[in-house]
C-alpha cells in the first residue's frame, strides 16, 4: 500500500503552476524583496481532513473550507491543480496580509487564480490555483 504524503514538489503539479511558479517567484522577489517558497503541492485527501477539523472539532484556526470529500480542495488531485506559499522575510515565514497581496497583480498576469480574490467563504492568501 503507498502511503501519500504532502508535498512541496512542483513536478507534483499540473502544467500551467509548474512553467508559472518560477516566473512567479522571480517576480515576487524582485517586486517584494521577499522570497516566495512552495509550502504544499499535493495533498492527500486524509492530511486535508485533518486540515478541515482545524478550527472546527480541533484546536486552531480555520484555513480551509474544503472538506476532501464532499468538498475536495484542488490540492487533493495529482498532478495538483493548485500550490500554497509562504512569504520570507529575512528568512522568516510572514503572514500579514499586507505580504501577500502582491500576489493577486502576479497571478492575474500569469493567467492564475490567487485566493486572496475569493468572494465566498474566507480569503486564503497564500494560495494559488488554475481555474
């Protein structure tokens, strides 16, 4: 039995996130003087359940409205159809807002999805996807 864990592998992604990430990156870092690192590519379907209990029957914040099962989240498919980032600053993860928003102009010109646009639920700034 092969057992699945995340990943932050781009090759784990479909075609368009694996030719838009490094150019994404490059921009970001040079717009931003920040480095953009992947945090997670795939994840398996029981890693995104645990992720959903969060905030709900388990200790935390909420960071997902995907359930990955009823509701599957676009990381929970390989390749993956969607990538989850991480903001250094001076070797330090960054989580303001404020950080990520770049991201939103980036993405849009790279023919991307970035969370931060969503309109339902809660904003997820550091996610990326195809639409």
């Amino acid at each position: 039995m092969e057992i699945l864990m995340a990943t932050r592998d781009i090759a784990d992604a479909c075609e368009p996130l694996q030719i838009g990430w490094p150019i994404l990156k490059a921009r970001f870092e040079v717009e931003t003087g920040c480095t953009l690192i992947l945090s997670c590519v795939y994840r398996p379907v029981e890693e995104q359940k645990k992720l959903y209990a969060q905030g709900r029957k388990e200790p935390g914040k909420i960071v997902t409205n995907c359930d990955g099962e009823i509701n599957p989240s676009k990381h929970n498919v390989k390749p993956a159809k969607a990538i989850d980032v991480c903001v250094l600053r001076l070797g330090k993860a960054v989580w303001d807002e404020n950080d990520y928003l770049p991201l939103g102009t980036l993405c849009k010109d790279l023919g991307l999805s970035w969370g931060g646009y969503w309109k339902k639920g809660f904003k997820d700034l550091p996610h990326v996807e195809v639409s």
